[in-house]
C-alpha cells in the first residue's frame, strides 16, 4: 500500500499536486489530504509536480510486508523561474538607475528597497511549495 501524504502547514489552498506513477498521471491531490492506492508488490517510479516545482523521480519497492517507511520528497526548482527573478532583479537595478537620476537619492532608496521586498515576497511564495511528505506502507 502506498500512502501519499499532502499536509503541510505552508500548503496553500489553490495549490493543486499531480501525481505520476510510472510516468503515466494518476491523480490530481488537493493540500492538506492523505490518499492511499493498493499497489501490487513491485517497483514503482513516483514523482510529484507541484506550482513550479517537480519532484526528481525516486524508485519505491512496495512488498507485501507491514514495515513502514516515511520519504521526503525535495522538488526540483524551474531554472525558467530562477532566470525570470534574475531579470527582474536587473531590471529594478536599472529602473533604479533611472529613478536616481531623475527624483534623487532617497526616492531611488526606497524604490530599491521596495523592489527586492517584492521580489523576495514572490520567491517566498512560490518556495513555500518545496516539500512533501512520502509513505510506503
């Protein structure tokens, strides 16, 4: 039996989690829920995408033995999103440029500031995501 685990305390509600066994899309988890699927005895490859997120793909062996075995899963961040967050961190860098040439020092001071809170507030956001929890039961 393999049970999957989606509670977290930084799940968000909208959030949804697609589950791949064997490469072939099973199921569609809500946050904050606990599936469990009758598997024959075997090796199954499982992974998990989540937002921009997807789990690396880890082989489980289900028996028919009772032992219980507890997985984290690390997802795999999008480098497309990594590059978009550098962008737009030289892009406030250059607006800011801009900004202290026309309005001042102190106006391009808190434009900066602004900017980078925002900016860490998204990726905040998004890496909230990052683990699940994995049982083989």
């Amino acid at each position: 039996m393999l049970i999957i685990n989606t509670e977290s305390k930084t799940m968000a509600k909208n959030k949804k989690i697609h589950l791949f066994i064997n490469n072939i899309f099973v199921e569609t988890l809500s946050p904050n829920e606990v599936k469990k699927y009758n598997l024959e005895p075997g090796k199954y490859n499982i992974q998990l995408k989540v937002a921009f997120y997807q789990s690396l793909p880890q082989c489980f062996e289900i028996d028919n033995q009772n032992k219980r075995h507890v997985y984290v899963m690390k997802f795999k961040e999008s480098w497309n999103f990594i590059i978009a967050l550098l962008l737009m961190g030289a892009l406030g860098l250059l607006f800011d440029y801009f900004i202290r040439q026309s309005y001042g020092n102190q106006v391009g001071n808190i434009f900066i500031v602004l900017y980078f809170v925002g900016l860490y507030l998204i990726n905040y956001r998004v890496n909230k995501y990052r683990y699940l929890k994995l049982e083989k039961v």
